[in-house]
C-alpha cells in the first residue's frame, strides 16, 4: 500500500493508493529474451531480480493536477497549499512503482473509441507526468552503479489490443547498435480481475455489452472506488480537491455529444450533496457505451465478428489485472 506523506489523511487521499497495490513478491511470469546480446544475457534477468525484490521510497507532487481542477467559485488554483501538504510519498518493491506509472498513465485512444470524429489520445490523469518522472529520477540513482546500462518499460492494457493502454519508460534507451538482454516480468495489479467471471457471463457471441460493462466497472471501480471516494469528497483539503479532481476529469474524457455524463457526475462532487455511487454509475455508462460501440462490428453480415471477435473472444482478452514490465540492459 502507498504511504502518504506525514500530514495527509491514509484514508481519503486516494493519490495512487486507490490504484493498485502489489505485492512485494508478487511476479507471476518472467521470459528472458535474448536480441543477438553480446555482453551475458542474464544481466537482464539479474537486474529484473533486483527490480522485482527491492523497494524504494519516491517523492512527488500534486500541484499540477489541483492546478487543473476546475473548482465551482474557487477562487485558486490549488497554489494555496503548503509543499508539505502537497507531497507524497510512495515506499514499494521497485517494479511496483513502475506498474503503478503504467496504471496511472492510461491513455485513451479515442479514433478506435469513438470513430472517425475524434483523433489521436488523451490521458486520463495529469499526476501522470509528476510521479513518472520521481520514478524515474529514483531507478537511475539507484541503478546508477550498475557495469551496464538499464532500460525498463511498462504497459498495461486493461482489454488486449484494445483502445485503452497506459505504459511508462524509465532509463536509459539502447544505441540503435546495442546488443540488448530483455527480460519481461508480469505484474498483478491490485485493478478487479474480471476475465474468467465476464468469460462466464457471456451467453452469446454477440454479448459485447456484457463484456464493456463489465470492463468499465472494473476500471471506474479500480481507480475511484466507491466508499473510499466517497469519504474523501465528504472530507476537506488536497484529498478532497484530488477526489474530486479525478472524476472531473475522467468525465471530461468520456464527455461526448451524445452523453450528458459531465453534468451528472458534477453535482456529486459537491461535499454537501457528495454521491461517489452515483457518480461511478454515470461514468461507468458512459465508458461502457463507448466500449460496446468499438467491440462491436461494422459488417452487418456477420454479426459476432468485432475487431477483437466476438463476446467471448474479447472477453478473452481482458487484463486488468496485470502490467507487463520489461528489464533491457546493454554495454
């Protein structure tokens, strides 16, 4: 579990804690992969050993995403807050926080999501940047003595070849004539696991509702979990402002012509009319809505033959529960 900095209550701020957790020996999968190394290919794996098993604290802070919650009559921007109050402090195995940058920088890809009217990708969180760029700053110092030199990548894909995708790079990055080592690791996340149970769920091979709302819940779940979401925006100070901030802006991302999914979640954001419930029900329908659009497919004559296949197939490739990590090193 994240620890917050001294001052900040463990309960509502929900900065990375409402995220994921992973646990210190929780690697499920490791594959060397050997690209023509020159150098001894079992430095990828010793440094992906060390990775997986050592833990280190990462300082950062939240100043840019209160900068960008748009408060009702606030007045500041968020700069009103102390440094102190601010900060946080994240204490976890090394590939944690590497699963956890992956998590927090899912990105949306919204010509796949919603078709030919939108281009290009949008993030979800802007606390992204922040805590990459601490996780990044804490791999190389303590990498730093290292004989060769490390890249690591994560990637999460909550739906396999999906429109929605999170990865974050820490390191160095190969010369192009590098003889590189790679060892990939596979990471639970603490995000619901929903592959075998919406595989079950589905009756027919065109149920691709079942699978989107299935996948949307566990994604709204996973970042702002009800009860938890709920204290904080019925509490006051940064956690509340950050509470309030993520369903701000995830509505923004999910806000079409078509969904009203903004000024259904604004009003419950409100401490004195706070409703976390009601506001994970609004976005959850509107990510569904725009999932079950893009799993299911434009040929009229066959029917269950989405771009990921048909229910089952997608429901298939569901994985929210995990990020794959990959350990380069080269000389």
């Amino acid at each position: 579990m994240i620890e917050t900095d001294r001052g900040v209550s463990t309960v509502a701020d929900v900065t990375l804690a409402i995220l994921l957790v992973v646990a210190a020996m929780g690697v499920l999968v490791t594959v060397v992969e050997r690209e023509e190394a020159g150098h001894d290919p079992m430095t990828a794996e010793y440094t992906a050993e060390t990775i997986a098993s050592g833990t280190m604290n990462v300082t950062y802070d939240v100043r840019a995403a209160l900068e960008a919650y748009d408060r009702p009559g606030a007045t500041h921007d968020g700069t009103d807050y102390t440094d102190e109050e601010l900060r946080r402090l994240a204490h976890r195995p090394m590939v944690a926080h590497a699963a956890a940058a992956a998590v927090l920088n899912l990105e949306f890809d919204l010509e796949r999501l919603r078709g030919e009217a939108d281009h290009g990708s949008v993030e979800l969180s802007t606390e992204a940047a922040a805590y990459e760029r601490a996780v990044d700053e804490a791999f190389q110092t303590r990498l730093v003595e290292s004989s060769f030199d490390t890249q690591v990548i994560a990637v999460w894909e909550p739906l396999d070849g999906g429109p929605l995708r999170g990865t974050a790079e820490f390191g160095q990055r190969p010369p192009p004539q590098a003889d590189v080592s790679a060892t990939t690791i596979t990471v639970p996340v603490d995000m619901p696991s929903i592959r075998e149970q919406t595989i079950d769920r589905v009756d027919d091979p065109d149920d691709f509702d079942v699978v989107a709302t299935a996948l949307a819940r566990s994604l709204v779940e996973g970042y702002l979990p009800a009860r938890r979401s709920q204290r904080a925006l019925e509490s006051n100070g940064v956690a509340r402002d950050l509470t309030a901030y993520r369903y701000q802006r995830f509505a923004q991302v999910l806000e079409t012509e078509t969904n009203d999914v903004e000024s259904t979640v604004a009003p419950a954001l409100s401490r004195r009319t706070a409703n976390a419930t009601k506001a994970n029900a609004a976005l959850t329908r509107a990510l569904a809505a725009q999932l079950e659009a893009y799993l299911e497919p434009d040929d009229s004559i066959r029917p269950a033959a989405g771009p990921l296949g048909n229910a089952t197939t997608a429901a298939e490739r569901i994985s929210t529960g995990a990020v794959r990590v990959t350990v380069r090193t080269w000389q």
